[in-house]
C-alpha cells in the first residue's frame, strides 16, 4: 500500500516559512511512484516556481525513470500546463507541481500522477486551486485521458471560491479497501462560514475510469469534533498510512495554524479507514499539550507542519513522525523538533509517545533555525524490515557555512527509531557530489522509494543550490545498502544536467518538491 505525506506549501500561498521553498515528503512502499510497471520507482521533481517561456511561477514537472543502474534523466518526462494534451493553460503564479501524490487510481498496475495547482485561478476566483490526474501506461505517464478536478467539478461538494488553495496538499491511499487508491485533497484557504482560512479536506474516490468528482467528499474540521477558527488551515498537511495494520488506508490531517491557549500551536487529526471509506466517527486529535503526548505547545511552533507515515518498529502497523520545525527548545528559536507516535490496533496512540531534537534523542546539538524537521521521509534503505527516518535540517550551519543544510538518517529498530548508527548527510561530507555554500540549504526536500529495485530505499534530497544563476535547486540521489544509506554512487541532476529538459533559471529552485 502506498503511503504519501505531504507537506505545508510554504512559498505558493504565502505562509511564513523559512525554508524560502516548498517540500514534500513521503513513506515508502514497493515499487511507489512507477508509471511504467517495470518494478522501480520513478522520480519526481516539483519546480513550483518555474518559469513557462514569459510566464512567471507556473511551474512545472520534471519524472526521471529509475533503472537498475539508477535514475536516469535520458527519456525524463517534463509536465506544464503548455504540455500537449494538458487540459488548460499556464497562467502566472499558477504554482502547478507545488504538491503531488502518486497512486494506483484505476487499478491497472500502474501508478498514477495527481499534481496539485494550488493557485489556478477557476472562473472568476483567483487562487482557486486544482488538480490534474495523469495516468500511467507502459511508456510511463501520458495525458490520455488525464483529469482536471477543482471545486466546480461536478460531484464535488462546494464551490471555487478565491484563495481556497484547493491542490495545496496531497496524498493517496484505498480508504475503502476496494482496491483502487483515492485521493485526499488539502484547501487550508477555505473559508468556513464566516471563518477564514480554516480549511477543509475533500476525498475524491478512485474508479475504473480513475478520479473523478462523482462521489466526492468534503471533511470540514467540525466533521472530526474539530472548532472551524481563523487561520488553522486544516489540511495544509496530509498524511496517509495503515497506521492500525488491517485492510485500509488511513488518513491524518494536520492543522499547523491550530491555536490553543496560545497562537500557531499546530494540530493533527486521525481518521480511520473502513469499507465505506474514512470513519469520520473514529477520528482522534493530538497538539502537543494533549495528556500523553510529551512537551508543551508553544507560540508559532506549528506542530504538523511535515508527516511521514513509516513501520519504524517492524511490528506491521505504521507508526507517525511529525515535524515541529520552527519549534524552540529554550532561547532556541527555529530549532526544530519531531514527535513520534506509535500505530496500534486502534489507530494512533499516545502510548509510548516522545519527542525527540538534535541533542535530545537525535545526533547533533540544537541550534536557532537549524528548523530540524522541515522535511522527512521514511523508507526501508537497509531491507531490515523496519523503516528508518530521513529528517531534513536545512537551516544547519557546519564547516563555516551559514544554512548549507544536512539530513539526518536514523535506524529504525525493534523499540523505534535510534539515534545509534545515525548517518549524516551535507555537502561536505566524501563521496557527496558539489561543494556546500551559505544558503544551499540542504534537506529542504526529501523523497524515499527503490529507483534502482534492488530492494533497498533509497533517499532523493532537495537543495536550494546556486549554479550560474542563484537558487537554480538540485536534488542528489543516494542509494539504499545493507548499512543504510550510502553515499556510493550519490547521483546529482539539475536544469542544466544533460538530458534533463529546460534550463536552470533564477529561483527556479529545482527540487523544492520530491
């Protein structure tokens, strides 16, 4: 089952993010993301902020096939809304790429491609959002029969309406076990009454036919006893998983705007699948001042703001690990911190729940806007039978570089993930491809899935690097081992790289999503 999580769509929208980029994020599984059924993952890159010929921020889709040498950029697929066969056309600051989730929503063995548009403009309302469905075929992903679905889509409840971000995040899983993936779909700007912003979540159904908006949901927060206020941005976070270990998908929900006793506490909600879809009845909420769960919510912490759904443990339900980036420990602004949450029979727990930082639980110390977390992946690199986790820590600063950025890999283990055997990822570390600088940025978007099929994960990392032009982006590939990840072999695209279409170009900021 495919596991996605998704991640907050901080330059796109407008909302406060250090980072300068967006991220996503995401769980493994076997085969994920592979468009032409040849048993390897295939990747994909966001460049929300592209540039299509004059118009500016249109973005756009670079997919790179994974072989068995790797991932290659020779054949790589290049999606816009100029793309032929694309319903639509590029319009400024549309952000098309700015989140994606890959599932199979047909059921024909092949995965399929939902990309979110989170500022399409539908009819008269700017900012609208929308997304577009391109599905999978030996010869990878094709627009035949692709699918444009916004809130004006007939069968989907609501309508467009400006700034409802509708696309903002993704994430795709079989709810109601039937065989077909669906997909979950985040519009954090949608008003609620009178409130704004408050945000709302559809589920669109997958079917023979894929997505459509026929028998389309709409979860708003009072749904899941949830209180609609200004400025939660329910579903700016989507997360899926089998977090209860039985036959269907699960969903959660974060709220990084949630405000409690004080502002921007953040907030996530768990919602059970069933064989009528997601049991609205069975949901269960967390901040960090819920009895359980360790710490305490602060202003601006932002609780949820990155997800990523993983078997850290081995015991065949999917635990949760939730990033707190801009959580600070002390007089430590920015530092960052992740909380992890077991699955059980039921669900998600807060037995047994922790948080962990660099210093407390996790290798390194905490530094003011190290903001640790601000990306994760979970993924299998070593085959063990235990994910371990990938956490982004763009805001590190080593070897007298300001924000050259690092990952941090640790081992899942029989008791949950372990700072022991923990590898350390930056570009000053041998065998990584390019050279660090101020601002790189490091981490600032990650990826897990088997490119090559040898069985093992392997790790894609996203970095705000500066080529001949600033903030062009690259993302380097490592590959999975029996030690975990290596740096082995590490691969680098860019814009500029041969084969890879289109070029580099200021603050494209290629790789701002994986």
């Amino acid at each position: 089952m495919r596991r996605r999580t998704i991640t907050a769509v901080a330059v796109a929208l407008g909302i406060a993010s250090t980072l300068g980029a967006e991220t996503r994020t995401q769980a493994s599984s076997s085969a994920q993301d592979d468009f032409n059924g040849d048993g390897r993952s295939d990747l994909v890159i966001g460049v929300p902020l592209e540039d299509i010929g004059a118009t500016a921020d249109a973005g756009a889709v670079h997919v790179l096939a994974g072989t068995a040498a790797g991932v290659r950029a020779r054949g790589s697929q290049f999606w816009n809304e100029d793309s032929a066969g694309v319903s639509g056309a590029t319009a400024a600051n549309d952000r098309f790429g700015s989140s994606f989730a890959g599932g199979d929503f047909d059921d024909d063995s092949y995965s399929d491609l939902a990309v979110g548009i989170p500022c399409q403009t539908v009819g008269a309302a700017t900012c609208a959002g929308s997304v577009i469905v391109f599905y999978g075929s030996p010869f990878g992903l094709s627009t035949d029969g692709s699918d444009t679905i916004d809130q004006d889509t007939v069968g989907v409840p609501g309508f467009a309406e400006t700034d409802d971000a509708f696309g903002s995040a993704l994430a795709a899983g079989d709810f109601d076990g039937d065989g077909r993936d669906d997909l979950a779909v985040g519009a954090p700007g949608e008003a609620v009454g009178a409130t704004a912003n408050a945000g709302v979540v559809y589920i669109l159904v997958g079917g023979a036919d894929g997505i459509e908006g026929a028998g389309a949901r709409m979860i708003l927060p009072a749904a899941v006893g949830e209180v609609a206020e200004t400025d939660d941005r329910f579903g700016e976070t989507l997360a899926s998983g089998n977090f209860d270990g039985n036959a269907f998908a699960d969903l959660v929900i974060a709220s990084p705007g949630e405000s409690g006793a004080v502002a921007g506490i953040g907030s996530i909600t768990s919602i059970v699948g069933s064989e009528t879809g997601l049991d609205l009845g069975e949901a269960v909420s967390f901040t960090q001042d819920s009895a359980g769960v360790p710490g305490r919510a602060e202003v601006g912490d932002r609780f949820g703001t990155t997800l990523a759904a993983g078997d850290f443990d081995g015991d065949g339900n999917d635990d949760l690990a939730v990033g707190a980036p801009e959580e600070a420990l002390g007089a430590v602004g920015g530092a960052g911190a992740i909380h992890l949450f077991d699955g059980s029979d039921a669900s998600l727990t807060v037995t047994g729940s922790r948080a962990i930082w660099q210093g407390e639980g996790m290798r390194g110390a905490a530094e003011s806007d190290d903001l640790t977390g601000a990306a994760l992946a979970a993924g299998d690199f070593d085959n063990d039978g235990r994910d371990d986790l990938a956490v982004g820590v763009p805001g590190e600063t080593y070897s007298g570089f300001q924000h050259g950025g690092q990952v941090l890999v640790m081992r899942g283990t029989d008791i949950g993930l372990n700072q022991v055997g923990t590898v350390t990822l930056h570009q000053d570390v041998a065998g990584v491809a390019e050279v660090p600088e101020d601002d790189d940025r490091f981490g600032g978007a990650l990826d897990a899935a088997d490119y090559n099929g040898d069985g093992r994960d392997d790790l894609a990392v996203g970095v705000d690097e500066t080529f001949a032009v600033v903030s062009a982006g690259g993302v380097h590939v490592f590959f999975g081992a029996a030690s975990g990840i290596s740096t082995n072999d590490d691969q680098f695209f860019g814009q500029d790289s041969v084969a890879i279409p289109d070029t580099a170009e200021i603050s494209d900021r290629f790789g701002s999503v994986l």
